[in-house]
C-alpha cells in the first residue's frame, strides 16, 4: 500500500495553519518532511500529519494555559 504524499498547503487548508508555520517548523527541525520533489516542494505522509495533529494541540494548550498565569 503506497503512502499518501500531501503538499504544504494541502497540510495548512486541512489543519487550519499557515504555510508560513509549517516552513517555520521546519526550518527549526520540529517537523521536517520527509520528501522534497525535484523542485524542492515539500511532500508530507500520514505519519507528519499525526505529528503535526499532535504538535498543534500542544501548542493551544500551552496558549490557554499561559494566558490565565
């Protein structure tokens, strides 16, 4: 079975966060995709789609907790 390969807006539209986040994540290594085609877009699997579920759930948990200290 082939893997799903999603390209960074794809990812954005369907998470609801901005292109310019995902590059960022990338940049700093906190999501990396693991393929770029040969013009350098970067293609994300299911397995960075559950990791960035993850890392987005993080991220507003530690928004709201840090807005009632």
């Amino acid at each position: 079975m082939a893997a799903s390969n999603y390209k960074i807006g794809q990812i954005g539209s369907r998470l609801g966060i901005s292109v310019r986040t995902l590059r960022h994540d990338d940049g700093i290594g906190l999501l990396r995709p693991p393929y770029r085609t040969a013009i350098g877009q970067r293609l994300y699997t299911d397995r960075e789609i559950a990791r960035l579920q993850k890392i987005v759930a993080l991220r507003e948990v530690c928004h709201a907790g840090c807005s009632t200290l």
